[in-house]
C-alpha cells in the first residue's frame, strides 16, 4: 500500500509514494535498510566508525539491548 499525492487538479500530476516499513511503530525495518547495513565495509578510522555508529543508532528500536552490543564500538570513540 501506498500514498498517493496530487499536486494539482489533473490525475496525470498524481504521484505514489510508497509506504515504508521502517517507521517507528511497526516492529521490524526494511529489508533494503537491513542490507545497507549488512552491506557496508567494516570501519577501518574514527570518521567511518562514527559513520557505522550513526546508521546502527537508527536501528536502536528494533534491537533489543542495542546498547549493549554497540558497547565494544563505542569504547574505541574514548579517548
């Protein structure tokens, strides 16, 4: 299912957005994010480590005790 958006009076300006199942109250992400995650190189610096971080953050909700597991990663930021 889908939205749909008229940005006039014509049906030819309709456009669909499709609906996204990564919002904050369903209980599983997208499998095309999950690959975005799977998917991205290991960090190898600080810059790519904070990046992997920001992009994990999002999944926060999904994960149980994400915290936790991010423990590890989030030591290496310490100076």
């Amino acid at each position: 299912m889908g939205f749909v958006y008229t940005s006039g009076n014509s049906p030819s300006h309709q456009s669909t957005i499709s609906e996204s199942s990564s919002t904050k109250t369903d209980n599983y992400p997208d499998l095309q994010e999950i690959s975005a995650v799977t998917d991205m190189p290991a960090p190898t610096n600080i810059t790519t480590l904070r990046s992997f971080l920001g992009l994990v953050n999002y999944y926060q909700s999904f994960v149980p005790n994400m915290r936790a597991i991010r423990q590890p990663l989030d030591k290496l930021l310490e100076k």
